[in-house]
C-alpha cells in the first residue's frame, strides 16, 4: 500500500495494489475510487483533504495491525 500527499493539489491518495487501473468512479463529492480489470478497488482519492480531514493526520500515519 501507498499513501500520497499532494499539498498543492490538496489531494490524498492511496494506492492499495499496483494493478493498472481501469475505470474510476467518483463514489461522493471528491471521492473517487480506481478499479482494476476484475472491479476490484485499487486505489482510492480524496479531494480537499485538508478541510476533511484533521492536518495532524497529514503529517504523520500510524498502522495497526490486527
């Protein structure tokens, strides 16, 4: 998995496997999800990140695993 911050574009970004995409598909206003040859979700943007989301969560990620 990839996860990508554009400042200037203001868009998050993340790619959950390297298949090509072949369709995409704005699920809700600047949310759009890329799919790949077999539908499934590869990859997954969010426009105007920084008035959806808290900036602390840009600058810094944590995982957890289950």
């Amino acid at each position: 998995m990839k996860v990508r911050f554009d400042q200037e574009a203001d868009a998050l970004y993340i790619r959950l496997d390297d298949a090509p995409v072949i369709e995409s598909e704005e699920v809700g206003p600047g949310i759009v999800l890329d799919f790949d040859a077999e539908n499934r979700v590869v990859g997954i943007e969010m426009l105007n990140a920084q008035r959806r989301l808290p900036s602390a969560h840009l600058k810094q990620m944590l995982f957890e695993v289950a």
